[in-house]
C-alpha cells in the first residue's frame, strides 16, 4: 500500500486522516426500556442541547491547557438523527452534528444499544470526527483537540445515559 504523502516532509501538504471513535457506557435498564429510552431521548434538539454541554464543559477544560476554543449556542450546531434500525441483539440510532460558523469537532456516529449478556446491556458509540483545519498535523495542538473531541463524545454519552437512566422507568 503506498503512502499517500510523506508524512515527514518539512511544510508538505497533509490531510488529517479522520478520527475514529469507539466508546460504551454500561445502561442498568432492560432492553426494551433502554431502547425506548434512547429512541425517545434522541432527536436533532435533544442533541444539540447535549453536544453544546459537552463542547462548552471541555472547551473550558481545553483553554487551562492552552487551546481556546470559544464556547457554542445550540443555533452553532446542527445535529441530526437518523432512523432506528434493529438486529435481533441491537438497536442503531445514527446521529452526526457538526458547528455552523465555528469550529465544533464535527461527527457522524451510530449509538448502538446492545445486549452484552443475559443481564447487561451497553450503549456503544462508533463513528468519526475530524481535527479541525487550522490544528497544525503532528503537533501538540492537534493532539489536544483530537482529546477535546474524545472527551466531548464521552461528555454526550455519559450524559444520554444518565438521561435515559433517570427518565424511563424500570420494568
């Protein structure tokens, strides 16, 4: 497989591969309440609101290491959701957002709830982002947002359980 581009030239032209992004959290609810739960929890709103929690949480984190990012409205993110769809062992709700006028780490994902045995259940999140076009590759600024991006997907599903886990009752 050849190299694209040399990664080692001095001010060569580099496109920042995508960044890929894999997380689960344990949900203590059955499957037909977790399932229920998130369908209803997810809509383009909903996301908005979560996203421009998290992106504010850790944007404030980022500046005490040195990377200001300005802070979000929710008419700076666009977010969608996508329609269910069903396997015998899981559901897949696809959502993506990205920021309008600012850069937001963009991303398009699937949230999958899924049976991990008889008695657990966890919500993965499996998609990709994209540093933003003005971090320099191979720096220490990138790598910053590349964990800004990480840790706002974590801050979302974090906070989409514990939403769900409060507002449906358990069977």
């Amino acid at each position: 497989m050849a190299v694209p581009v040399d990664l080692d030239a001095p001010g060569g032209a580099y496109d920042p591969p995508p960044i890929f992004i894999h997380d689960f959290a344990p949900v203590p609810l059955d499957w037909l309440s977790a399932v229920g739960g998130f369908v209803a929890l997810l809509n383009p709103a909903s996301l908005t609101e979560l996203v421009v929690d998290a992106w504010n949480a850790e944007a404030e984190a980022a500046a005490g290491h040195g990377l200001p990012l300005a802070a979000c409205r929710p008419d700076q993110i666009v977010a969608a959701v996508g329609r269910v769809r069903h396997r015998a062992d899981a559901a897949i709700i696809p959502i993506a957002w990205s920021g309008v006028g600012m850069w937001v780490s963009p991303l398009e994902a699937d949230i999958e709830v899924a049976r991990f045995g008889a008695d657990r259940l966890h919500v993965h999140i499996l998609g990709r982002s994209q540093l933003p076009p003005t971090a320099p590759p191979q720096t220490a600024a990138a790598s910053l947002h590349q964990r800004v991006t990480v840790a706002v997907v974590r801050h979302v599903l974090a906070a989409m359980v514990a939403k769900v886990t409060a507002e449906v009752p358990r069977r």
